[in-house]
C-alpha cells in the first residue's frame, strides 16, 4: 500500500504502462461511481492532489490520466496513469509510455519483480508522507 485516508486507498498497480501507474480505490462497498458518499467524493480532492505531488516528485511526469475502467473489479476504483514521452526508470525498471501523446497503452504493460515492486512502494509510500525518498 503506498497511502490511505479515511475513503480511499491508493496502490502501486502491479502491471505498469506507465512508471508510477496507480490503483485508486473507494473504501466504501459500492460498485458504481454514482454511489460514492458526498463525504468520500469531498476527500477525493485531497488525495487527488497528493497524488499528483507524489507522482511529479516520483516520475516528474508531463500529463495524468484517470481511468475508471471497472470491468473485471465491481469495486469504484481508478487507474492512474502519469503519462510522459519516451521513458522513465526507477529500481532497475524503464518504462516507455507507449501511447504517448494519444490514449495510454495498457496492453504493452511491464511487470516489476518483487523487489522492484517493493523498492517502487517504499519511495512512492515516502513521497506520500512528504519525506524525499
């Protein structure tokens, strides 16, 4: 887990398309978007711009997409996905954003390994509590 608040969740996604690429999920059961609490959808604009803070200091990245996709997980959730041209790297991964400048390219997604997961996380979860990672 790189940061919580009361509402939401915020993860490293296990498949990358881009550096950085995260899981935001709603911590209320409901499964469509129109259900979310007034309370959670006030909270979204703090972890929103956490978010991007974490993600400029982590991948300095040029654009972010917010996708919420929910086919095969019912829970409200979005991908997001800092988008850049060329490549970004980080604990021994390049990433090159494959759809750059048009929609991301989920499909030409890479994998990081245990360690690099856990290395992406430890910087990621550092730049979510405002400390230089």
């Amino acid at each position: 887990m790189v940061g919580q608040t009361e509402h939401w969740t915020v993860l490293l996604r296990p498949e990358q398309p881009t550096l950085g690429s995260l899981v935001l999920i709603c911590r209320e059961p409901v499964t469509a978007f129109g259900a979310v609490s007034t309370e959670a959808f006030t909270g979204l604009a703090a972890v929103v711009a956490r978010i991007e803070t974490m993600l400029g200091r982590f991948v300095q990245y040029e654009k972010i997409n917010y996708l919420i996709l929910m086919m095969l997980d019912p829970d409200v959730h979005f991908h997001v996905i800092p988008r850049y041209q060329g490549s970004r790297s980080r604990a021994g991964l390049t990433v090159e954003d494959r759809g750059w400048p048009a929609a991301p390219s989920l499909g030409g997604a890479v994998t990081p390994d245990a360690a690099q997961q856990a290395e992406m996380v430890a910087a990621l979860r550092a730049f979510w509590d405002g400390q230089p990672a």
